[in-house]
C-alpha cells in the first residue's frame, strides 16, 4: 500500500490483518458508483476517474479523463 512520509510516498505491506478486508464499506462503493455513473452521463461514454476518500468519509472525485 502507498503510505505518506515525509519524503512524499513510499510502499509498504498491507499489514496481515487487513489484507482480507474489504477496502470499502458497501455504502461508500455505493456512493463511488453512483458518482461514476453521474460522471458517464454527464459525458456520454465511460470515463477513467481517480478517487479518494476524503477525512470525514466524502467522496471525491479527483480526475476524469
């Protein structure tokens, strides 16, 4: 997993108890669904966007292209 340092990022391996657990709550994958849709609407095809979750738990959409 990508970590932040001081330097910028580094990786790191998910540590053994969390590899087996989902990344996402299904209500956040919901929410990132419904954006990714929204977002192919808006511009008539599938489109390659980036996310994060931001520290009070709200999507974001980062970059579509």
């Amino acid at each position: 997993m990508t970590v932040r340092c001081d330097e910028g990022t580094r990786e790191e391996p998910v540590p053994a108890g969390q590899r087996q657990r989902a990344a996402l709550e299904p209500a956040q994958a919901a929410e990132l669904a419904q954006l990714g849709m929204a977002i192919e609407k808006l511009y008539g095809q599938p489109m390659d966007i980036e996310w994060a979750i931001a520290g009070g738990g709200s999507s974001l959409c980062r970059r579509g292209r």
